[in-house]
C-alpha cells in the first residue's frame, strides 16, 4: 500500500530528503528533474549512504519526522506531493502498478548496465 502525502506529509514536515544514488547519472538526471517540479522548495537531495550495496540503492524518501517510503511507492508519493493526484491514482491501480514496480525494480538492478549500453544517453 502506498503512503501518499496526506499520510507521508505531516503539517509539521518542513521538508522532505530525497535519497538516491548520485553516481548513477540516470538518478541524478531524475532527481534534478523531480527539483526543478518543486517550486514550494521542499525537496532535499542526499546521496545514499556509502555502506549500501549497489542492488539495494533504490529511491528512499525522509521527512522531518523520520517517516520513509521507498522505491516506486516514493515516486508516487513524490509525484503525489508535486500535485499530480490524478497520475498517481491512476499508476497506483493495483495491476498498472504491479507492472511498474516489476519494471522500476528491473531498472533499479540494471541501471548502471543500461547507461554503458548508451540508453538514456540523449538525456545527458
């Protein structure tokens, strides 16, 4: 179940850290898009601690009272807090967001691969 931002936010949340991991260039790309949608200014960048094993760097999201939801259920609640409700329900349908939790996870696992096979390079 996902913990959209009226659960994940709470009125004493001043801002939200956004973990992720920055050596990955498709990471970065995202994330620095994700910021830019930000215009309340919420948003932290942090890079994932070093200790963490490269199969498990995925999204993590953190607010002020420590709550954190990860992987695809952090994109959606990024994308939730950013204003794109509607998007979000309709990728938060249960058998849409089987698919792309399977397809995030797969990237998840494969994205350092993907970007030495030259995937996503036009967006870098």
């Amino acid at each position: 179940m996902i913990v959209l931002k009226s659960h994940l936010l709470s009125s004493n949340s001043d801002h939200v850290v956004l973990r992720y991991d920055a050596e990955c260039a498709l990471c970065s790309f995202a994330m620095t898009r994700l910021v830019k949608l930000d215009r309340r200014n919420v948003f932290k960048l942090d890079n994932l601690p070093i200790t963490t094993t490269a199969c498990e760097r995925i999204l993590e999201i953190e607010t002020s009272d420590k709550q954190k939801v990860y992987g695809f259920s952090a994109v959606l609640a990024s994308l939730d807090y950013l204003g794109y409700c509607r998007i979000v329900s309709v990728l938060n349908f249960w058998p849409i967001r089987i698919v792309l939790e399977m397809i995030y996870n797969w990237i998840a696992k494969h994205r350092y691969r993907l970007q030495f096979l030259g995937f996503f390079q036009k967006y870098f």
